[in-house]
C-alpha cells in the first residue's frame, strides 16, 4: 500500500482503532475483533508486550484486508524495527523530528502528536500526514478541535483521548479529519474476558456515527452556502 492510498483509506472510513493489550494474542484478538466490525485499519502501541512481533503477524496474516501500523512510536530506531516488521502507518503521542524522517524516507504516513498550536504547526511543517490531537479530551474535546481549525484549517487533524459514542459526531462536525479511538473501542475488559465481538459491535457503531456525523456536516455545509 503506498502512502497516499494509506491517507485515503484513513479519510474513507475516518476511524483509527488504537490497540493497547496485555498479551500479544489480545492484541491479534483485537486486530480481528475491529476487521470483522468493518475497520480495516488498526494501530498497534508498542506498550503491547512483543509490539513489533505482533505487528509481524499481523502484517503477514491481516495484511491484505488490514492496514496496520504502529502506535506510541518514540523514536527514529522504534520507528524503523516497525517498518521492517511491515507497519504502514507511524504514530507518536508526540512530536519528534527524527521519527517523521524515517517514516517520509520509508514512503510511509506519519502521524506524529501535538496538542497546543505551535506544536501543530511545527508537525505539519514537518511533513505529517495527520496531526494527532493529544490528549486532546482533557483540553475541550471537540470544541478544542473546532478552535484550532479556525486559524489551521489546512491541517488533517485527528484527536485522539476523549473519543467515545457520545462525542464522536461532535468531533467530526468540528472538523476532524478521522478520529483516534482506544479504549472505548477496543475495551480492555472486553479482551480479559474474551468477549471480543463487543469491539466488533463498537466498531460498527462507530462507522455509522462517522458516516451520518458527515453526511449531516456536508448537508450544513450546503445550506450554509
């Protein structure tokens, strides 16, 4: 999968399910739970036990219907173990120059972090391809998104922190361009337990608040014209 097809594939279905598991099989787990509900995009943290490894697997058994990519990526050397085990997609909670380098030269997105404006400029001047809003729950949610979009409105922002069925459509309609969702989706009491068709329902209920939260922007959009 090439970058752009990458970006485009995030705009589309305006998801990124964000896995933190226990266990590598949790993970696997989790990465089948969200394919069956429709997303074919999953993010892999490395604060999961054998992160690379599970990126590896995932890769060769997922990889023709999923695009998987690596989460709280810190550094150009994490970021290039990824990327060898087959990661299509880089994200950091924050920003770190090296780390976007090694994505850009790999040909491969990148999503690096930033929460005030500065830190959202200074990443996209960059070169990201998404700018992840982090933590972004804890400073306004969508009206946070909403103001930094007046002045940025060039900048494909993605939220991440914050995100749940509730807000969700606020988020979109602030302008987000995808939206970065953990733990309300992939629950972690739903992998204890092994109850994994919960994150197949949350991930199919999500898809539909993306989808109608769009359709009802573009139809103010219209009106507003």
């Amino acid at each position: 999968m090439t970058k752009s097809e990458a970006i485009k594939r995030v705009l589309e279905v305006g998801i990124v399910p964000v896995v933190r598991a226990e266990s590598a099989a949790q993970a696997m787990a989790a990465a089948e739970a969200v394919c069956a509900g429709g997303v074919p995009i999953v993010e892999v943290t490395m604060t999961v036990p054998g992160a690379v490894e599970v990126i590896a697997q995932l890769s060769k058994s997922m990889g023709r219907e999923v695009m998987i990519g690596a989460g709280t990526v810190l550094d150009a050397e994490s970021a290039r173990r990824c990327l060898d085990a087959g990661a299509q997609f880089i994200v950091s909670p924050g920003f770190d120059l090296e780390t976007v380098k090694v994505a850009q030269q790999a040909g491969v997105m990148v999503m690096p972090g930033a929460l005030t404006p500065t830190e959202v400029i200074t990443a996209w001047k960059a070169g990201a391809d998404f700018v992840k809003i982090f933590p972004c729950g804890t400073v306004g949610g969508a009206k946070y998104i909403k103001s930094l979009k007046a002045p940025l409105p060039q900048v494909p922002m993605i939220p991440t922190g914050g995100v749940n069925l509730k807000t969700a459509a606020e988020f979109i309609q602030a302008g987000s361009a995808a939206l970065g969702i953990g733990g309300e989706l992939v629950s972690m009491a739903a992998l204890r337990s092994g109850n994994t068709q919960e994150i197949t329902l949350a991930a199919k209920q999500y898809l539909e608040i993306v989808r109608e939260a769009r359709q009802q922007k573009s139809a103010g959009a219209a009106t507003a014209r």
